[in-house]
RNA sequence: GGCCCUAUGGUCAAGCGGUCAAGACGCCGCCCUCUCAAGGCGGAAUCAGGAGUUCGAUUCUCCUUAGGGUCACCA
C-alpha cells in the first residue's frame, strides 16, 4: 500500500515512573516504523491521569531515548507544528470534542455514580448478562432532566453512545482482519468527571490532530481498538494505519509465562543498566523481541535496524523475555568495546582493586573482558587482585595438571629463590623463564603453572594465568604469594 | 466466564504447498590451552492433536486442546 503521506508515529507514554522494557521496545518500533520509511518520530506525554504522575519521570524518558538513541523529531522538549506535546498542556482541546459529540447525539451526559456503577459490576458477576459493562442507565435522559442535574452542579461524564447491534472491522498490518461485535462495546467514557479526557479520548483526538499515520502499539490494545475507530468514524475522521505489537512475557515461578512486569525481575531500563547491562545490548536483544529481519542478522545498532526494518517481520506470537539471551548479547557487546571504553566503563571497579596504584589496570581489563557478560562480575572476579583470598590447599591438586600438594610444595620451594633473582619482569620473561623449568625437570608445563596460579590467586580459578598474574601482582607481591602458599601446604602436609 | 489473539526444539526464531525443517541463546562433547574464559569443530532437541482441501501439507480451512490478552471516571 502506498501512503501519499509521510508517516508519522508517536510514542506517548504516561510519566508513572520508570521506563518498562515493554514501553521501551514500543518506542524503538514505533521510531522504526518511521524512520525507515523516512518518517517523523513524535514524543508526546499522556498525563491525563493526576493520581499516578511521578515525579521526574519524564526526565527518565528523555534520557532513555536519548541513551539508546530515538531521536524525536518533535516533543515537548523541542516542540514541532503540532503542539503542545504533553496533553495535560492540552486540557481545554478535547472536551469542545466530547460536546460536539452530545449536540451530534453521539455521546451523552452520564450521571451515574461510582457506587451504582461498583454495584452493578458486581451483580453482573451472572454469566449471561450482558457483557457490555455499563448498562447504558443515563443513555436515554430527558433533555430537562439533564439541564437541571447539571444545574445543580451533580458531577458528570460524557460517554459515547455505541452502537446496539452490527460489528465493527479493522485490519491490523500484523495480525490481519479483527471483528468484533459491537454489542460487546461499553459505552465508552470520552469525558471524566474531572474535565480530562479519558486515555481513549485523548489519544484518539490527539492522534488525529497530530496527523499520526501509524498507530503502534502492544497487543494488548488489539480487543479495545474498534472502540477507537467507533471514534474516528463519529467524528468523520480518517482511520489510522494499526501495527499492534507481539506482547513480551516474563517467565513465572512456576512455568507459566504473563506480561512481562515487575516479579519477573528486572524489567526496567534502568534496572538492566544497573545490572551491569550496556545500552546498545540492551536495545539490540529487545529489538529482537517479535521481529527479525529478513537476513537474519542478530548483532545490529539502531542506525542497522532502521536499514533492515519491514513491518512483515514483525511476528504475532508473544516472546518471552530470556535473561540468557540477554547476557549472550552483553557480552558480544562488551567484548566488541575498545580497549580505552572498556577501561573507563569498569574505572571504578580497577580503582577500588589498584589500592596500591602498583597494579597494571589496563591489563586486568584486557583480561577480564572476554570473561564477563555483566559488569557488575567485575568486582568480585577482579577482588584477589587486592586481597589474597582465605583458601585451601586442597586447590593445588588438580587431575589434569598432574598436580600434587607435595608436588606443588616442592616446586614452588624450588622455583621460588631463582624466582627472585629473574630481573625483568616483563610477560615474555617470565613465561620463558617458567617454561625453561619445566624443560629442565622434565614436567608438564602445567606441574609449574598450576601451583604458581594458585598460590597468586587462591582460587580454582582465575582471569589470566600464572605468567598474567606475575606480571601483574609485581614481583614482591607474588614472591610474598608463594611464600605463603609455601608456609600454607607446608603446614598441610607435615600435619 | 464473554470476547479477541496466538500456536515450529527449553527460549528467540527462519519458513510463506514439494526443504535431509535455517540460524541464535542455553545445554552436551571434542579441539586449543599454564586455570577460567574467548575462539574453532561437532551433537542432542521442534512443526500441540484431529478432521478436511490437495497428487502432496509445518505452510490453506474447520474443530479440539493449550497459552495469552482484554473486559476501569488506568494508561
């Protein structure tokens, strides 16, 4: 199908706090959609609920697009031809629309209260009853009757009259053909009784003035989405195109999957980040959650994505939400990083480790880099730097190293003096140096390595290997290591 | 429960009437190797079930089953 005009899409979320991965991957699409067909990205803000604004949310939607790179092309921070973008700045625009719609006899003044309407969800807990909600109680009052209810200032709200009978049909551009009957279809309210519009409405009308041309979003709007066009079409107004999105699910305790939310772990942006997550890792692996481009290609940035983006990859079955993956591409991501990125990212992690400034931080780096998928493995894998961790000698028995720890002990005690007199410490002497031992006492390289390893690190194992961690530690230090190790199975065996 | 949607290995998925049914994660094995990684090679594992349509169904239709979504003065 070919569109005459640009397309433009939106992405509106409501300022509720953090930034949802679900919400997340809803922008990265929508921004998709547009941008590869050389289209406008809008950002609009739906605070038309008082009761759940947060506070400083929607500075963490900025810096999240911005952080994974979804560029707006218009917004509340940059503005554009269509504003305002946050719709509480738009309070006065929708209810002449409501009104509109009452004088048209398409919608009508409902006075029901809260209490009525409680009850009567209640009562119809009744199988048969009707399963259009509201029971349409204010949908026939006498103009009079109306006049002096809201001349006596009782609250209000503006509902939109549904049609009893026919069904209502839309093409979705990733699920096809959706019917549905409209005698399922409340009444919809289009007016609260506080004077904002509901979400609905808001959206509708906004969407519309905003010239929007694709609606995307997650499929869960799919059963509510001829209510809309019931809209569109009251107002005579032309139907946007519907991409509606495969949902992302999180896996339960037990076995069962549901929407992804918050019991599922972390399920926020930020939270992933502080997980030791990288941005491009992150919007990489989600933008994988229900779509998959033609070529197959896994690894992709955004400015990739945009090129290899069609609306027919998009898939119709919900995914699950797999941490593993997740980890796979952070560590794809991570081992892809300069050098000098990598560094400074783990800065802190190497500082709190360099206590002494004597350690060669940049080479523990270059170590641990193909060894981690979060940075938040850092700390912990890097710690013995600092601190020669409590260990047992057990560790210097190992099968495939025809280790012994009287084999261990007698090596170290021998290697140890002429250890100490090795003058350069660069990596190539001391691998050569080790390695002209073992060919002198006829044994396995390893029958050196191990013990070494071992002693400099006190675990099983470790980024880097006995000629790595020499050149690290500094000779005084590791020759401090060995001694210790020495002392340590020395008191082991003679016990 | 009503309505709507979905259904290829454990997970993400390619496929769009004829394939030995891609690939990736994860898992297992081997190689490399001074530990652990990384890297290389290989392996196990999938069309939910049943009727049709067709010369031929993973692919089209229907039913069943399973899972999910939705039924607010929330978005």
């Amino acid at each position: 199908m070919i569109h005459p005009k640009q397309i433009r899409t939106r992405f509106a979320p409501s300022p509720t706090g953090m930034m949802h991965i679900g919400n997340l991957r809803t922008a990265l699409y929508e921004f998709l959609v547009a941008r590869s067909e050389n289209g406008k990205f809008i950002l609009r803000i739906e605070d038309t609920d008082r009761g759940r604004l947060v506070e400083g949310s929607v500075d963490v939607i900025f810096r999240t697009l911005k952080d994974v790179g979804l560029s707006h092309d218009e917004g509340p921070d940059i503005g554009g031809g269509f504003g305002p973008y946050i719709q509480s700045m738009r309070k006065d625009i929708y209810a002449p629309y409501a009104h509109q719609l009452v004088k048209e006899g398409k919608a009508y003044y409902c006075f029901c209260t809260r209490e009525r309407l409680d009850s009567l969800r209640n009562a119809s807990s009744d199988p048969d009853i009707s399963n259009a909600g509201y029971d349409r109680h204010c949908r026939n009052l006498t103009s009079s009757d109306i006049q002096t209810r809201i001349d006596s200032c009782e609250p209000f709200v503006i509902r939109q009259k549904m049609p009893l009978s026919g069904h209502t049909t839309f093409t979705d551009a990733v699920f096809g053909e959706i019917t549905v009957d409209n005698n399922e279809l409340e009444d919809q309210i289009l007016l609260k009784s506080d004077g904002f519009p509901t979400y609905n409405f808001a959206n509708v009308i906004d969407d519309h003035l905003m010239d929007i041309t694709h609606v995307v979003r997650g499929s869960e709007y799919l059963s509510s989405t001829p209510k809309y066009n019931l809209l569109y079409e009251a107002f005579g107004w032309e139907i946007p195109e519907y991409v509606h999105l495969p949902l992302i699910m999180g896996r339960n305790e037990d076995g069962s999957v549901s929407k992804l939310s918050k019991r599922h772990g972390a399920t926020g942006f930020d939270d992933l980040v502080r997980d030791g997550y990288l941005k491009e890792a992150i919007i990489n692996y989600i933008a994988l959650l229900g779509w998959c481009p033609a070529d197959n290609t896994e690894i992709m940035s955004v400015r990739d994505m945009i090129s290899k983006f069609r609306i027919s990859g998009i898939s119709k079955s919900p995914a699950v939400f797999d941490y593993d993956k997740l980890r796979w591409f952070n560590s794809e991501y991570i081992k892809a990083l300069p050098h000098e990125d990598f560094c400074e990212m783990i800065r802190n992690y190497l500082e709190s480790v360099n206590t002494s400034g004597a350690l060669n931080t940049s080479m523990i780096a270059e170590l641990i880099q193909t060894r981690i998928s979060q940075l938040t493995e850092v700390p912990e894998m890097i710690s013995f730097f600092r601190d020669l961790p409590e260990y047992s000698t057990d560790l210097f028995e190992h099968k495939k190293m025809k280790t012994t720890q009287q084999l261990s002990l007698l090596h170290l005690q021998e290697i140890l003096p002429s250890l100490e007199s090795l003058n350069d410490w660069s990596l190539t002497s001391i691998h050569d140096f080790l390695i002209s031992y073992a060919l002198k006492k006829e044994i396995k390289n390893g029958q050196i390595m191990w013990p070494i390893r071992t002693a400099l690190s006190g675990q099983p194992s470790s980024p880097g290997g006995a000629v790595e961690l020499m050149h690290i530690l500094g000779k005084s230090e590791s020759v401090r290591r060995i001694e210790k190790a020495i002392i340590l199975l020395d008191n082991t065996i003679t016990e």
